[in-house]
C-alpha cells in the first residue's frame, strides 16, 4: 500500500500512508486510536475506497470492491467483534454464503460438516460442529472466525485486535494459530494494543500516527519503550520520565463514604461482595474472569437484581428496582462492551453523549436543540473528544474516543458515583492515559469512582483503595501501600493479601 490518502468530509483520516507485508509474515501494525489503522485496514478489505494512493496484493494491482469481493481473493479480515451468527451451527458458521448443496439445491450437511471437522483440526481443536456457535467460548468463537477466514484460501489475514476478550490460556492458543497460520505461508496483519502479544508472535512493525506511517521495524529492533515513544510521537526521555500510561500520583483529599455495600449476592455468580467507595476515591474491583465483578456492578446499578445484601449509597438505605432509579440518584455506569451495551453506532456523537440527559433537554416531546449543541460541545471540549464534529455519527470515531463519548454521556450528569467496567478496553496506549488521566481529575473534583480492570497495572496505579473478589466473595482489601500486582495476584490466588508465603511454608 503506498501512498494511501483517505479523507472523510473535511476530516483526514489517511496521509501518504504505506504498508508492506511479505509473504509468511506477521506484520504488527500498532497506534494511537485515531491513528488510521482501521481505516487502513478497511482500504485493503474493500470496505472503503481510498482517495488516492495505490496497492498491489500478490504482484497485480489490488482495488476490493467489498470485503466479500476481497476475501474471495485471499485477503479475510477477523474483527475485534465476532462477526458471526451465533445461534447458527459452527459448519453453517464457516460455510455462511458459500454453503454445499446437493441435487435440487439442497444442503449437504454432511460434506460441509465434514469440512468444518477437517479445517478445524488444522488448529488442532475438536468439537462438535452441528452444536450454535454460541454454545462455545469467545476463545473457540474466534477461532471458528479465523478457521472460515482461511477457508478461502487466503493469503493475507488481519486480525483486528483479536485477544481483547480472551483470557490468558486463550491468549496462548490464539497466538499458536497465529503461528500456525504462518508456517503454512498464510502472512498475518496483526492489530493489538498489548504488546506482550506484539513481541511474542510478530516479526515486524508498522507504526501509524495521525494518518502517517511514522516507523517500520523488525520487532527484535524496537524496544516497548521505543515503540511507545513512535506512537504517542515524543521523546524516548520524555516516555521514561513520565510513563506512557500512569495515573495521576501524590495524596489527596477523600470524602465520606459514598457507597457502602454489604453481602450482596447476585445469582450463583456472586455471594457475598462487601465493599465502599468514598467521594473523590478510585475504588478498584480486581479478581479473575469469572469472580463476579462484572455482576456485582451491575447489580449496583440495579441492571441485574441481587439476591440479597445491603446497599446504602449517599447516606440513604437504597433499593434501586431499575437502572433509571439508580441514574436519577446520581450514579453512572461505563458497561464492559461498549459496542453491545454503550454506543448507539448509527446516532450522532451528539445524540449519544446526551442520551441518558434528554428528560431534561425535552420539551412538550421536543429537543431543545440549542442547549444539546451548547453541553455537547462544551464536552467535547472538556474530554478530549476527537471528531468533526457534534453530528458525526459515533461509529466513525475511533474506539478510544467512543469510550471518551460514552464518559462524557455520565459527566454531564454530574454524577456522584461512577462505575467503570473496563475503561480502557480496546483502545491503544496513548487513548488509555487520557482516559485514566480524566477519571483521575473528575475524581479530585469529588467523584466517587468504582473501576474494574482485567489489567493489574491499571488498578495498581489508579486506584486509592482495592477489592479483590474471588468466586464470588470479595476477599481482601488493599490500601494504599499496600497495594502492588504481587499483592492482588495473591489474593485472586489465595484469598488473602498478606501472610500468604508464611502460611505456605507452613502446611508445607
């Protein structure tokens, strides 16, 4: 691809950017979000059409018409969202579009479930392939998704953030396909913000910056720090002497207790959470995949009833019936998939940012218009929020700045408590350290601020105080310095922070 220029409206999107990829190549191709990687990506799929610029795809000239177009051609794209039918079986899933048919037009399930068995094992998974694609794993999801990609025969696959819902045992599998798919010549685009992955699959990188490709590298080449300095554009010394994703440091004033919850039950996920958050204070919630706190949070917000416990939230005993008695009493709440459960694609930033505000913005079933524009803009300001402007639809803006969007749809609600369920999910290094660096200063102005994070380093540095929740109880609780990654695993392993090791040698 060279020379690549993209523009939306008066928004450019893609400057004179270029990537090569060879042959049984793993290329990373990492930035900011905003950075023109997607737009990048969707060019080469044919989802877009680029402006000026020219590619070649296997030695010929190379203009997809549509991304169905490109993958009959050797280039299939898999997406941070699964993009199939889950209620559909795993061989309709990979044989979608293209299905085997018999005499008269009719299906043949056997061939095609065959096929499904045979292109699975390729990866070296088993399963039953008649069974909806929703009965398995985000983990198997994906690499059905990877295993219908191939089917085509492709000869390029990007991987579009690929691991952001994984675990780490499903991580490691997806990795070895990735190698998997390299050794049997197929080359690898590979987007991921977590650079772990990056050094541990990939040959090179491809760096983008405001719609430039601003480095190319062999991975051995490049150090974390020196890939970090390339995509937020400073200084290597700057990078060392200020961290790429730190929190705000330094004491600060905490307020009286905010919200005070006692042997909440949720289902069978979650039988005893205690906790409080304070005003001004990061409360951080940590724990395993699977430890309830995604369910405890919700049942706060009263998005899913609890079975039992107390809630006391503002100094008042509450018992919200839905999330509106939560939002009117003066809560927010972030959910973990932004695209399921928080952005509305095809409305405008505008319309988005103000959702949950609109009672108060209508008249006689009318939107005053003039005061939406006036907060809005007032928002985006204030947040950071890049885009062209108030009416640009959501979906084009990229991910970190739909999670600033969907921040800015509780700030200017002026919340006492917000609930975060993974902030930063998705979103690259430089978008991760605006949006923890905002929760800091909205939580020295007073808010109270209850955060989940999959990510120990982002709860180590920005929570005040730490609850670490394991099957479903919360089992420790972490203060200050307490505080430290060692501390938090020991406890998701354990169920105890401190005197682990002693107790170990011990029993022996």
């Amino acid at each position: 691809m060279n020379a690549i220029d993209k523009s939306f409206g008066s928004v450019t999107a893609l400057s004179a950017a270029h990537l090569e990829i060879m042959p049984a190549e793993v290329m990373a191709l990492v930035g900011q979000n905003g950075a023109g990687k997607s737009t990048m990506i969707k060019i080469l799929n044919g989802a877009f059409r680029l402006d000026r610029g020219s590619i070649q795809f296997d030695g010929k000239p190379w203009a997809a018409g549509s991304p169905q177009q490109a993958q009959r051609a050797g280039v299939s794209t898999i997406f941070q969202e699964i993009n199939l039918i889950a209620y559909r079986t795993v061989a309709e899933n990979i044989y979608l579009g293209r299905e085997l048919k018999r005499f008269a037009g009719l299906l043949d399930w056997e061939k095609m479930n065959q096929g499904a068995r045979a292109l699975l094992a390729r990866f070296s998974i088993e399963l039953d392939v008649t069974k909806p694609l929703g009965d398995f794993s985000t983990a198997i999801q994906q690499m059905v998704a990877i295993a219908r990609a191939v089917s085509f025969d492709a000869k390029l696959v990007i991987m579009d953030e690929p691991t952001s819902s994984l675990d780490e045992a499903e991580v490691a599998v997806l990795l070895n396909t990735v190698r998997q798919l390299k050794s049997e010549g197929v080359a690898v685009v590979f987007v991921s913000h977590k650079l772990d992955e990056l050094y541990a699959v990939c040959d090179r990188v491809t760096v983008m910056r405001d719609g430039r490709t601003v480095a190319v590298s062999k991975m051995a080449d490049m150090s974390k720090l020196q890939l970090v300095a390339a995509m937020l554009g400073r200084d290597l010394a700057d990078v060392r002497a200020s961290g790429a994703t730190a929190f705000g440091e330094g004491e600060k004033a905490i307020g009286e207790e905010l919200l005070i919850a006692k042997s909440v039950a949720v289902g069978r996920r979650v039988s005893d959470a205690s906790f409080d958050v304070r005003k001004g204070e990061i409360v951080g919630l940590a724990g395993l995949l699977g430890s309830g706190r995604t369910e405890t949070a919700r049942a706060i917000f009263a998005a899913d009833p609890k079975s039992k416990g107390e809630v006391r939230f503002d100094g008042k005993a509450t018992n919200f019936k839905s999330p509106a008695d939560a939002i009117a009493a003066g809560l927010g709440y972030c959910s973990e998939d932004r695209k399921v459960q928080g952005i509305i694609p095809d409305m405008s930033v505008a319309d988005n940012l103000t959702l949950a505000l609109l009672p108060t913005l209508t008249k006689m079933g009318m939107i005053d218009e003039a005061q939406q524009r006036k907060i809005v803009l007032r928002f985006i300001k204030d947040v950071g929020i890049k885009c062209s402007g108030p009416g640009q639809k959501i979906r084009e803006l990229s991910g970190g700045n739909q999670q600033k969007v969907l921040l800015a749809r509780w700030l200017c609600m002026d919340p006492k408590l917000l609930i975060l369920d993974e902030p930063t999910r998705g979103i690259d290094v430089g978008a991760k350290g605006e949006i923890q660096s905002l929760i800091q200063q909205f939580a020295d102005k007073g808010l109270g601020v209850l955060m989940i994070s999959s990510e120990l380093e982002e709860i180590v540095e920005g929570a005040d105080r730490v609850f670490v929740l394991r099957d479903g109880q919360v089992v420790a609780e972490l203060e200050h310095s307490e505080i430290s990654e060692q501390a938090v695993m020991r406890a998701m392993a354990h169920g105890a922070s401190k005197d682990t090791e002693f107790i170990e040698v011990q029993h022996g």
